[in-house]
C-alpha cells in the first residue's frame, strides 16, 4: 500500500497522499442466511484490529457496506461505534443492494439518492458529536441506474461524498466511465477503482492523474 502511494506522491508531487484500507464490513452473500439479509458481517474484532494497525500508522480505514436485501440505516447502526474513531469512514456498494426476488452475483442492484443522503446525515451527526473532522462517505457506481435519483444528491457540512467510479476494463472504457459517471454528474468528491488483476493494461499513476477532473480518491482492488 505505502508503495502505491509513493507512486501517486511522485507522479503529482504537490498533491499529499494519504493511505487507507477499505474493508467489507458486511460481505454479500449468494444464501440468504437466518435473517434473509444476502449477507455476512464480518466481526467487529477482525474490522478493530484492522483500524488500529491504520490509526498507528497515520492510515484511513473505510468500512464497505454490501447492504444484500437489509437497509443503508440499518447497516450503518451495526458499525456506528467504529464510525466514531476519527480515522474511520463509510462507504456503499449499491450493486448488491438487492430487491425482492434478486440474489448478489446474478443481478446489480441499486440505492436512491434518498438512503445516500440518510448515510450523509448520519456521518455529519458523528462527527458533530465527536468533534472531530468530517467523514467521507464513497458511493461505489458502474452503471447509471445503480443511483437513481442522483441529480438529487449534494454536498452537507461534516461529511465529504465521493462517487467512485467502479469496474474493470481497458482504459479507455475506464475513462469512459469515469467521464460519464464522475466528470458530466454533480459529483462532489471524484474517485476511480483500479483492479490489478481485471483491467488490462492497468492504468498509470499519471494517467490516472490527468483524468478530468484528477480523482481525490483512488482504490485498487
């Protein structure tokens, strides 16, 4: 991770570049389990060992909700305690918010702009009480209707959004992506997902870089 980062740091020196995990704090599943959810938690011990080693090494940690049938409120109260430390920030996976009659895996679901903004809502009331700095919520996005309602979404004090532009492919149809989803949409904060092993070439830092406008936030996978 510091290696990848080192690499962001020298190809835009100006730009400070802060390293974080993103960890799936409730992983979707393709049974539905006891509650009928689509989804397992991972257990709080495992996500407390993980923001530790992160808070003692001056990294970010955000925790990916994969929603399956439950809901964004419901998710979010599971890890509010962990959302309290300051180095802890939220983000949704809408392609397994999955409706009645739909299984993760086979279909790609969808959030409103309506529970993204409840999620804003509530980090802005966390870091109120807390005192401390605003959280960031990530919105992971490939496809239009993964948002409906999106022109709906905007910026609120104590929370920083940020749509991440999502999947894998050649760079060209990333840029596409990116562009589409990100550059024409009012999008507060811009991010892009790299994936090591699926997109073929993989982008460069640079190129990455001089997208328009250039991403706050970038994940590899």
């Amino acid at each position: 991770l510091q290696k990848q980062a080192d690499a962001f740091e020298a190809a835009d020196p100006s730009r400070p570049v802060v390293p974080a995990l993103e960890l799936i704090a409730t992983v979707a599943q393709r049974d539905p389990g006891f509650d009928g959810t689509y989804i397992l938690d991972t257990d709080h011990e495992t996500l407390r060992e993980y923001i530790d080693y992160a808070a003692e090494h001056d990294m970010l940690v955000i925790l990916d909700v994969q929603i399956g049938r439950g809901t964004v409120a419901h998710e979010i109260e599971k890890v509010r305690d962990l959302l309290e430390r300051p180095n802890v920030h939220l983000a949704l996976d809408p392609e397994f918010a999955i409706a009645e009659g739909e299984t993760p895996g086979d279909h790609i679901g969808t959030l409103s702009a309506e529970s993204i903004a409840y999620a804003q809502q509530v980090l802005a009331e966390i870091s109120t009480e807390q005192g401390i700095p605003p959280k960031m919520l990530i919105v992971h996005q490939f496809r239009e209707d993964m948002i409906s309602e999106k022109g709906q979404l905007g910026p609120m004090p104590g929370v920083q959004l940020v749509i991440d532009a999502d999947g894998f492919g050649e760079p060209e149809l990333k840029t596409f992506v990116y562009n589409y989803l990100v550059r024409d949409e009012p999008v507060e904060f811009g991010g892009i997902k790299l994936f090591y092993n699926q997109d073929s070439p993989l982008m460069k830092p640079r190129e990455i870089l001089d997208l328009v406008p250039a991403p706050d936030v970038i994940i590899y996978q």
